[in-house]
C-alpha cells in the first residue's frame, strides 16, 4: 500500500501527497497496535503461567493434606483394612515418591515468576513457603507411626 501511495505522489496525483500522509499515519497506527497486541499476549501469558501455578500448587497442597489425614488417621487400619495396612503404606509411599518431582517442579516454577517479579508476587511467595514447608520428611514423618501401631 505503501508503494502505490508512493507510485500515485510521485506520478503527479492530485491527491498523492494526500495519500503518503495519511499512509504514514495508518502506518504510525498500526505499529502501536502492534506493540499494544504484544504488550497484551505478555500479560496474557503471565496470566497463564501464574493460573498454572496456582492450580498445581493447589492440588499437591489438597493431595498432601488429604494423604497427612490418612495417615495420621487414629481409626485408620482399625478393621479388614489393617490386614492391608503395609501394603497401603508401601502405595502412599510409592505416591510420595512420584510426587517428588511434582513439588520440585512447582517450587522451581514459582521462584521463576518470583524472579520476574510479578503483580501477584505475594501470594504466589505465601504458596511457596507453604509448599517448601512440606518436605518429604515431613510427608513421610506419620508412616513409621503407623507400622508401630
């Protein structure tokens, strides 16, 4: 569009000077669009990299505190099912395990959106400290409990 603008000017239109201004300024419009759209896909993208976090975070903290229930559970094992308790013990353990990783993962997404320094830096440092805190000791720390018993 550019070179037909252009094309007209120098061909001696009598709109041509016309035509190559108001293409300058479709052309100064549309590069700010441009940067606003990029501007825009950034806090989009944030926003998705920070949801994902959250939902990660939020279902290995339900999974923790749902296997910490079980297994500091007093009527746990107490009729059939106390028969089966080592083997239960071996699958919550065995769970724990493959969730390593999971936590790792989480912990290590969540100091990279810290190091960006992010709006919702607060909660996402909150939900950290609260993932870091549950180590694989402390997941672990109620199972040799439960084999004495």
């Amino acid at each position: 569009m550019g070179h037909v603008a252009q094309s007209m000017a120098s061909g001696g239109h009598p709109e041509g000077a016309a035509l190559v201004t108001r293409h300058d300024q479709l052309a100064g419009s549309l590069a700010r669009l441009q940067r606003l759209a990029a501007s825009r896909q950034a806090a989009l993208m944030e926003s998705v990299c920070r949801h994902e976090y959250l939902a990660e975070s939020a279902e290995l903290e339900e999974w923790v505190a749902e296997q910490q229930a079980a297994a500091s559970s007093e009527d746990y094992g107490q009729d059939y099912e106390h028969l089966l308790l080592p083997q239960a013990q071996q699958q919550l353990r065995a769970e724990k395990e493959a969730r390593d990783d999971c936590f790792q993962d989480v912990l290590a997404r969540g100091q990279r959106l810290l190091d960006e320094e992010r709006p919702s830096s607060a909660e996402i440092e909150e939900r950290c400290r609260a993932a870091g805190g549950v180590g694989a000791a402390d997941r672990l720390a109620l199972l040799p409990e439960r084999r004495q018993k």
